[in-house]
C-alpha cells in the first residue's frame, strides 16, 4: 500500500512537471527547496555536521547560507529531472554546454571504453538524458536500485529513452567490462558512502568510505576515468566540464592501486564541490563508516580495507 502511495505521488508530482516550462520548472523546484530548509527541515542537522567539519574555518552563517543552497539546488535537481521525462531530444540538448568536450573525445579514441564518473552534483539526473544525447552517444549507466520498485522501473524507463542502458548496482560487472572492451561509455556516480568493506580515503579531511568500483574497472581494462560535472549557469542551463584522472604511475590492478586511484577521483570530486558547495548534496550520510574506520585503523592494511578475518 505504501509503495502504490509513493507512486501515485511521484507520478502526480511527475505529470505537474511535465505542463511547466523549464524555467519555472526549476524556479518551482527551488522553492520547494528552499522550504524544505526551514527549522524542522529533514535532515537539516547532518547537513550543517557535514558542512562543519568539511569547512572548519567558515562562520555559522556562512555554513547556513551553503546549505540552504544545497537544498535549493536539490529541489531544483528533482523538478528538473521531472520536467525532463517529458521533454523531447532538442530540449534536453538545449540546457547543456559541453566543455572541453574534446578530452572526452580524446580518452575514447583510445579504445578501451570511458568511465565517466560524476556525482550527486548539480543535476545530476541530466547525466542520462541531456549529456548523452550531446555526446550523441548513449551510456551504459550504473545505479542505485530504487527502495520502492514502481518508481524505480517507470525512472529507469525514462532513463532509457534515448538508448543508454540501466544496470543496478553490484550484479554489473561482467556488462560493464563488454562494453568497455567494446570501446564504449560506462557511466556512474562515485560520491555516496561505500560499505564498511570498501576503501577508505580522505574525503574534505575524514576518512571515508569509498566504492572501488571506478578504480578497480579503469585498471582492470585500462580504461580512462574521466569526471565529468555539471555546473549550473545564470540562466539554469548547466555547463558539462570533463576532466581525466591522472593514472601516471598506476600500471595494472593491485589493491595498492585501487586504493591511490580512488584518492585521486575523489580528489577532483573535491575540487568542484570546494568550488561550488551548494551544489553538493549535503545532506547524504557520507561519513557514516567513518567512526568505524577509526576504531580499526591498526588493522587497515597499506589498501586501505580490512585485511581477511578483522571485522
């Protein structure tokens, strides 16, 4: 019953989206951000912990000021993703500008397929519609399987509308090295907290959690990582900025290796957020494993995981 609740909300909220503009679509979402930051806002405690300890020298309000834009942006993020499952090839195409594109382009002549890596960044849910069809390529995308399966599979559904192909989370490996041994895109996002079973690295100064999933792949193959992110403009049209991780010095798969790449991605995840923080999500429990971390760390072996039989 609840999970039918849920789907009649979404899809209520989804067929109002569908009849505004983008523009007010996303003026629309911003406010119901901007609401959703009041005194009692959901998770509005984490949020303002998280940013604390991430900025330790910024006054209160200026932490505040972060993370009501985080809220802002996120609903916006929502409404636009809403607007956006209705919206044709031309309109999704319109509010992206791609930015040196060219180093896309370049790690994918190479031929061992692309992992573009992103985050809960600016619109994210753009990735699989307005990127892909700019790059007029379609991705194979990882993600999260949704708690409540109506909406998860109407979302992966419009997901998919263009010709990127959905794959959950854990059951993909063996898909995602076909289609980079195919020379083709794999698309994921890299930023939500791992299990206590994934590697830990510095995340704004805390030891964190990290899915391994990106390094282990780009080694595996030695397929380029290239982050990719959105940036929203004035006029809340996003400009996409492509970087490639450096894997000077990482030469073939080892736990060692895993462990330094995942550093060096998360590093450039880093930099864009510090540039742009109330793009971030902020309320997301990044650092939840962090205290578990701590209680073991003479136990972390030089990867930055348990060794066998500690747990």
């Amino acid at each position: 019953m609840k999970e039918s609740v849920e789907y009649f909300s979404f899809r209520l909220l989804q067929r109002t989206a569908r009849h505004l503009s983008y523009a007010t679509a996303s003026r629309l979402g911003s406010a119901l951000g901007a609401a959703a930051f009041s005194p009692f806002g959901v998770r509005k405690t984490i949020t303002l912990d998280n940013l604390t300890k991430a900025f330790p020298d910024q006054e209160r309000d200026g932490l505040r000021r972060i993370a009501a834009g985080a809220y802002r942006n996120y609903g916006t993020a929502l409404m636009q993703m809403l607007w956006s499952m209705n919206a044709t090839a031309e309109e999704l195409v319109a509010i992206v500008h791609l930015r040196d594109e060219w180093i896309f382009r370049q790690a994918l002549a190479r031929g061992k397929g692309v992992i573009l890596l992103s985050g809960h960044f600016g619109s994210w849910e753009l990735i699989a519609s307005s990127v892909s069809l700019a790059l007029q390529m379609p991705f194979v995308i990882i993600a999260q399987t949704q708690r409540n399966r109506k909406i998860n599979a109407f979302v992966n559904s419009v997901r998919s509308r263009f010709g990127s192909t959905m794959v959950p989370m854990g059951p993909s490996v063996r898909q995602v090295m076909s289609t980079l041994k195919e020379g083709k895109a794999v698309a994921m996002l890299g930023d939500q907290s791992g299990p206590k079973e994934s590697v830990f690295v510095e995340f704004f100064g805390r030891p964190s959690a990290t899915h391994r999933g990106a390094a282990a792949f780009s080694l595996k193959n030695d397929t380029p990582i290239v982050m990719f992110m959105l940036v929203r403009r004035e006029d809340g049209s996003y400009d996409v900025f492509f970087e490639e991780v450096d894997r000077t010095g990482l030469d073939g798969y080892s736990e060692e290796n895993v462990l330094e790449l995942t550093r060096r991605h998360t590093a450039v995840l880093e930099k864009y957020i510090r540039r742009y923080p109330d793009h971030w999500l902020w309320m997301h429990k990044r650092w939840k494993h962090t205290p578990y971390f701590e209680s073991h760390r003479e136990a972390l072996s030089t990867t930055g995981r348990l060794e066998d039989g500690n747990s």
